[in-house]
C-alpha cells in the first residue's frame, strides 16, 4: 500500500475511515516523514521562541503547556490500552502500556522542569527532603 495522499487521507477521514498501513516498510516510511514534517515545520519556530527566553521563570508558560499536551496523550493512551484489552490484542495492550507509562513518566519530568523555574527559596524546607 502506498503512502496515501492528503486528499485521500482527508476523503477517508470524511467517510469516517482512517488510513491503516499494511506492512511494516509503508508504516516506517509514514512514521520518517511524519518525523521530517514536523521537524522542518516547527523546529524554526521552536527554536526562535526558545531564543528569546531570558530568564527561567519565561520557561514555565511553555512547560505548563507542553506538560497538558503531555498528559493528554497520556490519557489517550490509557483509554487505547483500554480499548486494546476489550478487543483482545495482548501485544497491542503490551505496547500501548509501555507507551502509556513513558507518558506518564514525561508528565512527572515535565512537572519537575517547571519547579525547577522558581529560585530556590521558593521551595518551602518541609518539601526540600
């Protein structure tokens, strides 16, 4: 199978279908140029916000997003696996949980990044331990 076209990929959506990848050469090439698009898209953008940070209280508006964005696939991903047991696909279920749990794990990080945006004295003594 082909990689689909955008009006194709958007005539399925319509149709409520989605493009499913049959083998695993097509779902890898799909996965690269995803991983290009969007590095040639927003890598510039990225990189020209994250120039203009001047301080490390200016990097919590952004942690506080990308954490949300974070969670969320974290919680799509808890609802996948969900699914994914119903369905009965133990490797699915496995893999989906294992990517649930990164999720999970890059939420906590994410939390800790921003704390660590705030002077020191601003951790009370009673939480330094």
């Amino acid at each position: 199978m082909k990689v689909p076209t955008t009006f194709t990929a958007l005539a399925a959506r319509l149709m409520g279908k989605t493009w499913a990848h049959e083998t695993t050469a097509d779902l890898a090439a799909a996965l690269d140029m995803q991983v290009e698009q969007l590095r040639e898209e927003r890598m510039p953008e990225h990189l020209e916000g994250a120039t203009g940070l001047s301080s490390a209280p200016a990097y919590q508006p952004g942690l506080i997003d990308l954490r949300g964005d974070a969670y969320d696939a974290a919680v799509y991903l808890d609802a996948l696996t969900t699914s994914a047991a119903a369905l009965g696909d133990a490797d699915l279920v496995q893999a989906l949980q294992e990517a649930g749990e990164t999720a999970h794990e890059l939420v906590a990080r994410l939390a800790a990044a921003a704390h660590a945006t705030l002077p020191a004295s601003a951790v009370p003594v009673s939480d330094a331990a």
